[in-house]
C-alpha cells in the first residue's frame, strides 16, 4: 500500500508557511524566465498516449486479423475496417488540430481555419492506407526471404522488431511529408523505445526493406535508401558532423544506399554526399565516408588476433590434430 504524502508545513493559523509560498514563487519565477522550456498560454500539445494508441490502431488496419479483433472473416472485414477506420479518423483529427494550433500560438503565427487544415491532412493522409499496405507486404516478404530462421510470414509479422519499426516509419513518414509538426517525431521515437530501432520520419525508404535483429539502428533524417536493401544491427547510416546545428536543417546530410546494397552489423556510413552503389556489399564494421562503386565489397582487413592460455602449466592439455573438426 502506497504512503500519503507528507503534510506541507503550515503555519499555526492553518495556511501554507512562508517557506512553501516562497518556493512555489520561485519555481513559476523560473517557469516564466526560461523560454527554451515553458509551455505557458501555448495551446494543447498532442497527447503521447493518444498518438501511441493511433499507432496500434493503424497497425490493426495495416494488418487487419493479426492485431486488435483476430477472427475476421470476409463477411465482416469491411465492417470492422469502417469501425476502425472511423476511430482513426476521429483521433487523429483531434491530435493533429491540436499541433497546428499549438505550432501557431508557439511561434506567434495567425491560426486561421485550424478545422478544415486539419480534416485535409487526415484525409489525405488515410488515403495513403492501400498503398502502405502494399508496400509493407514487401517488406514482409523481404524479412522472410532473407531470413532462413523464419517459420513463414506470420511469424515475422508478430514478432519481428524491424517489421514493426519500418511499420511505423513508413505511418510517420506520409504524416512528415504532409508536413505534421510533432506527432511523426512522438511515433518515430515510440517505435525507437520498443525496437532499438531510430529511424527519422523524413527518411525515404523503397520497398523490400528489411533490418535483421534491429537493435542499434539509426537512420537520419536526409537518408535515401532503394529497393531489396538489408541492414543488420548496429548499423548507422549517419551525418559527418552536426556541429553547425540549425544551420544545416534542410541539408541533404545523411547518405544514399541504392537497389540491393547489404549492410552488414556495426558499419557506419555517413555524409550526405556518400552514394552506395547498387548491390554493394559494406561489411561488419568499417566506417565509410565516401561514395562507393556498384558491386564492390568494402571490409575492413582482419586484425591480428592473440590467444593466451590462462591455465597454470601442470593443467595444459595437449590437443589431437583434427579438434577443430
């Protein structure tokens, strides 16, 4: 059973000490004083419960009888599609009405007809549903194909993590390209929370994606990466230095994978002028800052491994000739 808070120290006719009075004035004070930081006469900003819930609600519709309601039949597909499709639509309005006139009152802009702006995102946005859906079957089919431990698709579908980051990437990145301040971000950084997997919401990314294990991820913001690609864990397809900070946004910073490019656990590849050629092979390992040709293998030269026996003397065992058989 949880403990009451303490009592606030009062003074002996009932009312707050001069103490307390003096530390809740000086917390406002420092709320008022530190624009970088306050959200005072802001507006509401998007409710991060709401927006995850959002995420498992579209995730039902991009993979209707897997998650949520699981016996569907065709005779009441399109019935649970509208329900569903209705809730998404009501929510998401609400989140994305909130951020534009949050994103108005915060930089000092007018907010005329926040409604109708609102109700065209989602819109269009909703539109876009049958196209992701198509989309993320390839990248399904991507997972299973390039993973011999896959029992079939199911399995990847429920269980794999990439699945799920690049499911709610592709949710984020139509809302990013509709120019949603906030909300793509929240998404984004739910699936980084859940999967290790950090994926920016303005990445481009085509079809037949497919990130193995996932843990360690990281793809930025201006990276542009084709079709058929694969990337393990550890991998970061990342900027050379953001150290001009602001200055950069809106430049191009992060690299291009084209068609088929495998990039094996732990490389880095970084800089907005790096271009991966079509089918290349980047290795385990090495940190790639320019461009590379198509069909080429880059790897790192193995280093020099040493092996000490940390055994006393007398405990040496002799070894038959053939025991790495």
């Amino acid at each position: 059973m949880s403990q009451a808070p303490p009592p606030q120290p009062m003074r002996p006719n009932g009312g707050p000490s001069n103490g307390f009075t003096a530390l809740v004035a000086a917390i406002v004070a420092s709320d008022l004083a530190e624009p970088r930081t306050r959200h005072i006469d802001a507006g509401s900003l998007p409710n991060r419960e709401v927006v995850i819930e959002l995420v498992k609600k579209l995730r039902e519709l991009l993979f209707p009888g897997y998650f949520g309601k699981q016996n569907l039949s065709t005779q009441t597909l399109e019935y649970y599609v509208g329900e569903l499709l209705g809730e998404i639509r009501g929510l998401l309005f609400e989140q994305v009405r909130n951020v534009i006139r949050h994103q108005a009152m915060r930089h000092g802009r007018p907010c005329p007809e926040v409604d109708p702006a609102a109700e065209a995102i989602v819109q269009t946005f909703l539109e876009t549903i049958p196209t992701l859906r198509a989309i993320l079957a390839t990248d399904v089919q991507a997972a299973f194909d390039g993973d011999p431990a896959a029992g079939d698709t199911d399995e990847v579908i429920f269980s794999y993590p990439g699945i799920f980051a690049i499911t709610v990437h592709r949710i984020a990145h139509e809302l990013f390209k509709l120019k949603v301040p906030l909300i793509p971000r929240m998404m984004s950084e739910y699936a980084h929370a859940r999967t290790g997997v950090d994926i920016h919401p303005g990445a481009t990314i085509g079809e037949f994606f497919f990130i193995d294990h996932g843990t360690g991820v990281v793809i930025g913001e201006t990276t542009t990466i084709g079709r058929y690609v694969k990337v393990y864990q550890g991998v970061t397809l990342g900027a050379m230095s953001t150290r001009g900070g602001q200055s950069l946004k809106g430049v191009k910073r992060h690299p291009t994978l084209k068609d088929g490019v495998t990039v094996y656990s732990g490389a880095s590849i970084l800089g907005g002028d790096t271009v991966i050629g079509e089918e290349a092979i980047i290795s385990s390992n090495v940190f790639v800052t320019q461009s590379v040709p198509p069909q080429t293998r880059v790897n790192v030269k193995n280093p020099e491994l040493q092996y000490r026996n940390r055994q006393p003397q007398e405990f040496k065992q002799e070894l038959p000739d053939d025991w790495m058989i």
